[in-house]
C-alpha cells in the first residue's frame, strides 16, 4: 500500500495494525512510501524492492507457496516509461 509515510512511522502503524513482520519502504517527500506487513504463521522471502515495488514470495502451511508483488505507477504520465520497464523486468524473473 502507498504510505506517504517515512519507514519508523509506518512500521508503528504497521505494528500497531498486527502485522509484527514486514517492509516498510519509505516515501521520498510526499511521493510513495510503501509497506507490506504479514503475521508469524507465514513465511515471506524479499526478492527484491525499490521506492516503488516491493516483490516477495509467500510460503504457507502444507507447501502452498505464491509471489506477491505490489507495484507504485508513477502518476507522471511522461515518466511512466521507467514504470513500465520495471513491471516488465519483473514478469521475466
């Protein structure tokens, strides 16, 4: 989810929310911010992050294992080029 928030204040949120594991990536003035949180009973692998993704695999109880990726578009309509490489680059992996 897009925070707007800086990493130490989303991960009170984030705490305070129940979700005591996660990655908070924090926003660069009032652009983005983002943080995905879990519980203990799942297990999440970072594969990789930037200020505007964050792309994990999830491992559940009995083997069920699945990728997550939340994504942040530049709003920027001209800038949107570097939004859509990276979107790309990550679908390859």
């Amino acid at each position: 989810m897009e925070t707007k928030l800086n990493g130490r204040r989303m991960e009170r949120v984030r705490r305070r929310c129940g979700y005591l594991f996660g990655i908070d990536v924090s926003a660069v003035g009032s652009r983005g911010g983002l943080s995905l949180g879990w519980k203990p009973e799942v297990d999440v692998t970072l594969r990789s992050y930037s200020q505007s993704h964050i792309d994990v695999v999830v491992e559940e109880g009995e083997g069920v294992r699945w990728r997550f990726t939340g994504f942040y578009g530049n709003p920027v309509e001209n800038e949107r080029h570097a939004s859509w490489s990276l979107l790309r680059e990550l679908g390859t992996d």
